[in-house]
C-alpha cells in the first residue's frame, strides 16, 4: 500500500522510479511477523549483544531465499556474486534465533586471535576487575563461544571465590569424591608450590608427573583443582588453564581454602 505514495515522491523530485522486487516478510512465528514495535531485537540490539556484523548479514541473506548447494557461510563478496533475486522464496521466512547463533559461531571460531580478543576485551571487563592472563582465556573462550555476551555469566569466579558445596567435587566419569579431592588437593597443593615455571604446559606436566606417581588418571587430580578454583561445573578451561590464568598466588590460596573446606 505504501508504493504508490514512494512514487509519487519520486515523480515530485523528478527521479526516476525503481524496479521493485518484494521480500517475504520476516515472521517472528508462524502468524507474527517479526517487529521492534513488539519488542523484537533490532540489528543495533544483536550487535550489542556481541552478534559480529558480518554473521548477521550472512544470516539475513538466508532469510527468504536460498543458495545453490550445502554452503551456509559467505563473505560479503561472495553474497554479491551468488546474489539471484529469481531465488527469494515467495513465503515468509521465520526468524530462527538458533541458526543465528550457529552461524555466529562459525565466525567467531574463524577470527584471528587477536580481533577474537579485541571484541572480546569489553565483555571480559564486565565481569573480570583482577589481573588475569587474557591471552590465555581468549584462546579457550574462542572456541567455545556462540555470542559476545555469554562471556561474562561465565567468569564470575576470577574477582571472587564462589561458594563450593562439597558435592561439586562428586564425579562419576572422573571417579571423584569429595574424599578424594581432598586427597587430591593435599597432594597438588606442594607441587604446585614448587612450580617455577608458571604458565598452562608446564603446570600440566607437574600434574601429570603427580598423577602417573599416584597411579591415577589426570581427570582424578585436576577435576577437583578446577572446582577448588573456580565453584563451578563448567568453565573457560581445565584446572591447569585457570592455575595459569589466575596466577601462583591466588591459585595457592584457593586450593588451601578448599582444603580446610573439605
């Protein structure tokens, strides 16, 4: 309904009329199409929710139209040479907040590391106020992560220890018992004392010698350093990964607290 009134500007300004080419509306549902005036995300909101640009255009060239073959994952110049408006789809394309989140993900995982930890950086700071080795955690974010703003529910941990329920150290497939963290802890927490040489390798391989000399698997021994570290089930790293990031003293200091805890 509104073209005819666009072509009576365009005939007042004395331009030239276009050739339209209609778009199958974006339905939020299968009856609701998708629209900011009902709260829906914007292309301003996605980014400032840590969606990349570039995933979000290659997300909309799917929407309502189809490539040739399997390949989801353009460039910008790729879309303009595989670009046939005879391909729109005459039904309305439902916006799918899954396949988004994918394709963002696959373009995040292709970033160099430093543009990853360039873009990163100003999550991080939401939630990380202490010095920690961010190279280190940007290297294990990045393959784990989906959207910019899941970075910060994830690193809670680093600015303050997290209360631990003993059961957290409970795991079947890494045969651990709070019984055994503590063994396990008691028996860590002097290699680690010793280590001089204080980054992610050579703190493995210290936990390695240990668990080869105690005849255990390394999940036994460093599936409880990452609960005395962090509080949490899941994290941006091993055990060793957060022992480098957060350095020798804090390190020490957090598996001494979950000893006289356990």
């Amino acid at each position: 309904s509104s073209t005819p009134k666009y072509n009576l500007l365009y005939e007042a300004f004395g331009w030239e009329k276009p050739i339209y080419v209609h778009c199958p509306p974006v339905m939020k549902d299968a009856q609701n199409k998708l629209s900011k005036r009902n709260g829906d995300a914007s292309y301003q909101d996605l980014v400032a929710k840590g969606y990349l640009p570039a995933a979000v255009l290659n997300y909309l060239l799917l929407l309502g139209w189809a490539p040739e073959g399997e390949q989801e994952i353009f460039s910008l110049d790729e879309m303009i040479k595989i670009w046939d408006p005879a391909r729109i789809s005459k039904s309305p394309a439902i916006f799918d907040p899954l396949k988004l989140r994918a394709i963002n993900a696959a373009y995040i995982r292709a970033l160099p590391a430093e543009e990853f930890r360039r873009l990163a950086d100003p999550f991080i700071d939401r939630a990380v106020h202490c010095d920690i080795d961010r190279d280190l955690l940007c290297a294990n974010l990045q393959p784990r992560c989906e959207v910019l703003e899941d970075i910060p529910p994830q690193l809670d941990f680093f600015d303050a220890v997290l209360p631990i329920d003993a059961e957290m150290y409970r795991n079947k497939k890494q045969k651990t018992t709070p019984e055994s963290a503590k063994e396990a802890l008691a028996a860590l927490l002097p290699v680690l004392e010793a280590q001089t040489d204080w980054n992610r390798d050579a703190i493995f391989e210290a936990c390695k010698t240990l668990a080869e000399q105690m005849e255990k698997k390394n999940g036994w021994l460093l599936f409880p350093l990452g609960i005395a570290l962090s509080g949490k089930a899941r994290t941006p790293g091993g055990g060793t990964d957060l022992a480098a990031m957060m350095g020798k003293d804090e390190t020490i200091a957090r598996v001494k607290a979950a000893l006289e805890k356990l």
